[in-house]
C-alpha cells in the first residue's frame, strides 16, 4: 500500500511541477517581443490590412502559442488564416524559431497542416480542443456562446478573403460560415457540411 501510495505523490508532484512551468513560460510568452517583419510580412500577404491590424495578427499569434503551451503535446489546430501565415513566417527564421520554442514553449513546435493529418478525427479533436481553450481563456460559455473567441473571429474582422469564418449560428438563412456555435459537440476541423464546406482550420500544433 505505501509503494502505492508513494507512486500516487510522485505522479502529483511531477503534476504540479509541469503545471508551474507552463504558468511561468505563459508569463515569458506575454513578454515575448516577436519579430517586426512578421508583421510587414503579414501586411505583404494582405496589403489591405492596417499596421495595426496587422498587430492584430500577431497578437493572435500569441494567443494560438498560449494555447499550445497549454495543451502540452495534444493537436491544437489553428483557426485563422492570417494568423497561420503569421506562424509560417516565424518558422522560416530557424534559428530564432527554434530558440522561442523551447524557451518558450519547453519543445519545438512542428506545424503540422491540416491535409498532412493523419485523419479526420484529429483534426476534428484538434479544433475542438481550440475551442474550448480559446473559450476558457476569454471566458466565454463555450456550449452557448455570446461571441467568438480571438482565435476564431480575427479573419472576419479583418476581412481576410482566404480566411476561415466562423458563426455562433450557422442554422441562420443564407449562412456560410463554419458553426462555431456547434464546435463543442460536433464539427470540427472538417467543418459542418450544412455550413461552409469541408476545411475549418489551417493545420495545427502537436507533438514534438
């Protein structure tokens, strides 16, 4: 019964440990100044975008890296277009790339994109598990909804013509979003096809 027991406070504190470092790079990572040529980068692909909204991207970036910092080594799929380009663009400064992951993150970050998955139901759980973070992290009622996470409602609002847009209520006539609204339960990166078509997500994060 000890031997039990003493494997059950080990398992706790290496919990705990774990939980302590992902609250202390979560502090790193508010400080974190990123690159300003993401930025320009950003306003290249999408020239109709202000250099504040470009920003904008950027900081959801940072959201998407908070995400991922949270969920350790589980898929977080990316909801955002312009935000995925943001990431494509820090990955191709290697060194510094790789430098912020594990400073930042505790493991190199692979972009995994949403065709090379290795099947539906991980993107699905991918985009799921967006969700309800975003969801907790901004305080929204995840199962119902009064508006969408950062995450989930940047392409909208900027306008992004390749973006992915999302929708509390997709049952509304004339819709053409993917159901936001309906993540929690059912669609996923796959989307709902009664809404917007067949790819809800540009890749994700997961793994080392």
């Amino acid at each position: 019964m000890e031997w039990f027991i003493g494997i059950v406070a080990v398992l706790v504190l290496m919990a705990v440990v774990q939980m302590l470092r992902r609250r202390h790079r979560a502090l790193r990572l508010d400080r974190f100044q990123f690159p300003e040529v993401l930025s320009r980068k950003v306003r290249q692909k999408y020239p109709h975008l202000t250099e504040d909204q470009s920003h904008q991207v950027i900081e959801g970036l940072r959201e998407y890296f908070h995400l991922c910092n949270q969920s350790g080594r589980r898929m977080v799929s990316m909801p955002s277009q312009a935000v995925d380009v943001a990431w494509h663009e820090f990955i191709l400064f290697t060194r510094a790339y790789e430098t912020f992951c594990r400073r930042y993150l505790g493991r190199f970050l692979h972009h995994t994109p949403a065709e090379a998955m290795t099947s539906p139901i991980l993107a699905q759980e991918g985009i799921k598990r967006t969700w309800r973070l975003s969801c907790a992290r901004e305080k929204i009622d995840r199962r119902s909804p009064s508006r969408l996470p950062l995450l989930f409602a940047i392409d909208s609002e900027l306008a992004i013509a390749d973006g992915f847009k999302y929708e509390l209520n997709c049952s509304q006539p004339g819709s053409s979003g993917y159901c936001a609204g309906h993540i929690g339960c059912s669609s996923g990166c796959g989307g709902d096809s009664s809404c917007g078509g067949d790819s809800g997500c540009g890749g994700g994060c997961g793994g080392d």
